[in-house]
C-alpha cells in the first residue's frame, strides 16, 4: 500500500509529463481531490486559468485521473461523463474497458 505522499509524487510527474507535452502550466486542484479506499482521485487544470477563471486559459481534455493505492497505477478517466460516472464505473469493474 502507498502512502499519501508516494501517491502525491505520482500525481506531480503525471502532471509534469501533460506539462511538457501541452507546454502549458498545470496544477493540481487541491480542493477536488477526492480520497477513496482504494486510491487518491486527481483534478487538474492549467496554472493561469486556476488564478483568473478566464475561459482563455482553460485547457480541454483534462480527465480526473485515479492513482491505485496497492500499486500506483495511473487510470484516467474520461470528459465525456460527470466524473462520478467513471467513479462509479471503476468501482463496478468496469473501468477501464
């Protein structure tokens, strides 16, 4: 079982490679992140549009993504759902397909 700071670590280089992919500043939204039994739920979106809500800044495709806690695999989910449609579909077994 990781601990809430690997996890964490996990989460920031994840981000860091979509940051040097998008050369755009990402960060992650403190204040959704959503702690579960089995993992750590992350949100995240770029640096600018956190500090202005300026619609100019927002990015696309950026999916929550889920860091298993037994072993720190990375599952994204999806945009095309309310984000607790993927939560619910994980915990079903059904995510990823």
């Amino acid at each position: 079982m990781l601990t809430e700071n690997e996890i964490l670590e996990i989460a920031k280089k994840y981000i860091a490679l979509i940051e040097k992919e998008s050369k755009i500043e990402i960060v992650l939204i403190d204040k959704k992140i959503a702690k579960k039994s089995y993992g750590t739920i992350f949100f995240y979106t770029s640096k600018k549009w956190l500090e202005t809500g300026d619609d100019r800044y927002a990015i696309a495709g950026n999916a929550p993504f889920l860091i298993e806690s037994e072993t720190g695999n990375i599952i994204e989910f999806g945009t095309a759902h309310m984000p607790n449609y993927y939560i619910e579909e994980y915990e079903a077994g059904r995510w990823p397909k």
